[in-house]
C-alpha cells in the first residue's frame, strides 16, 4: 500500500464480509469516479472469493486474520491510512449501495467546510430512498436520542457513506466503536468538539446478498447503541470534572504557596 501523496490526499476504504456478488463493481465505480485516488478493501475473514474480486477489479487489500465485524474492519482501515499520512479517507460500503458519484462532493465538502466528518445522507433531502418500516423507526428514535447529545439535528445517522479529515482520523485510528460504529462514532467526534455535516447522496439497492440486521437483530443493535451512546457520554462528562477538579487543585495549591 503506497503513503499518502501529500496535502490533499485521498484513501477511499471499503469493509467487506462475502461480497463477492458486489464488490468488483464498487471498486470499479470508484475508480471511474475519483482516478488515481487508491482503493483498499478491509476484508473481514469473507469465506467466498471477494478478495480475489476486489483485487481483479485493481483494488489493495487488507485482509484480517480474524473476523473483526464492520468496526474492527473500519478502524483497521483508518489505522493503516493515519500511518501511511492520508489526509482524507472516504469509506464506501462494500454492497453497491452507495453511489460513487456522490464522493467528489463529499471529498470537496470535508476540504472546503473545514468539518472533521460528511455523511453521506439518505434523508437529507427528498431523495425518493425508501427503507424498511424497521430501519425507518430505529432511524427517527435515533435522531431523537442524537439531538440533544450532538446539540444539532442528524438526518442520517446510520450511514455508512462517512468521509473524514485526518483529525478525525487521529481520533478513530486509536478508538473507534467496535460493533454498529456509526452512532457511536458522532458520538466520540461530538465529545471532542469536532463538526460534522451532511450531504445529500441518492442511495441504491444491494446488488446482492442481503443485510445482516433483521428484524430480530434490530432490537438488539438498538440496545447495544444506546448503552455505547450513554457510556461514551458518561465517560466524558467522567474525564471534564476530573480535569475540573485538577484544575481546582493546582489553582489551591497555588494560592496557598502565595499566602506563605
């Protein structure tokens, strides 16, 4: 995997788990989009032929000597492309679901807006996606429980169409939600006084296979993201009053050396 190519420079990531259906085209739509930018496939353990693919459609491969699941894969990819001195990564499903013609505006957006993260929306605009009943509740309860955390409104919080600078970059690189990432992630951004925004993306259906959260998963990975949410809240505000108090310290113990 080459460094990074100086300022400016652009990794687009793409996790995959047995997309083998799939892959090889988001690749190619990639590389018709954003030429010259590389592109490397997180391959989680897939036991089908998606690295053979991804790598026939000219994409670097990571491959992982254990099954991580969709955060650890992410994160990996964020780790090598901080190493290598990426300045932007852009991550990009590995179902063709997302659009690569969406990433020079999201690319453009983090570089312009000065914000550490741009999600690709569905629900920004009226963009004619229409989801399951399922995701379409689990995605308003989550906006209502983001709303106040973030202190603004998030259209698409479960989108994994994300661009970042490099000083997000820094911060996943080292810690980064292994399970369901997504809410979580503007969670830790949001803690560390980072922005982020929203741009409107057209997604597409899963060219194959079909998504992991069913309708029985789906209780459970709201459990688990609302327990991630609140611990990352609680952990903060934990480490602002241990710092506040520091600070009450070291200013009494610098009154008192002044009234010797």
């Amino acid at each position: 995997m080459a460094e990074g190519g100086g300022p400016g420079s652009l990794l687009v990531i793409i996790p995959a788990f047995n997309e083998q259906g799939a892959i090889a085209n988001v690749v190619a739509d990639v590389h018709r989009q954003v030429a010259g930018a590389p592109v490397l496939v997180i391959d989680d353990c897939s036991r089908d032929m998606t690295v053979a693919a991804a790598q026939s459609a000219g994409a670097e491969v990571l491959p992982l000597p254990h099954h991580l699941g969709l955060g650890g894969a992410v994160q990996a990819g964020y780790k090598l492309a901080f190493e290598l001195g990426y300045d932007y990564v852009i991550r990009v499903d590995g179902d063709g679901q997302h659009n690569a013609s969406d990433i020079p505006r999201i690319l453009e957006t983090l570089k312009t807006s000065g914000c550490e993260m741009v999600i690709g929306s569905r629900f920004v605009e009226d963009n004619g996606w229409r989801s399951s009943f399922l995701r379409k509740l689990g995605s308003r309860f989550f906006r209502a429980v983001l709303r106040p955390i973030l202190g603004q409104k998030v259209h698409d919080p479960t989108s994994g169409f994300v661009g970042v600078n490099r000083s997000a970059l820094q911060v996943f690189a080292s810690s980064f939600p292994l399970e369901y990432p997504e809410i979580e992630a503007l969670v830790v951004l949001q803690r560390r006084r980072f922005r982020f925004l929203e741009v409107p993306c057209k997604m597409r259906p899963r060219m194959t296979g079909r998504s992991s959260i069913t309708a029985m998963k789906s209780f459970y990975y709201i459990a688990h993201v609302l327990l991630g949410v609140f611990v990352n809240v609680l952990k903060y505000e934990r480490r602002l009053h241990q710092g506040r108090g520091h600070g009450a310290d070291a200013g009494n113990q610098a009154r008192a050396r002044e009234n010797r």
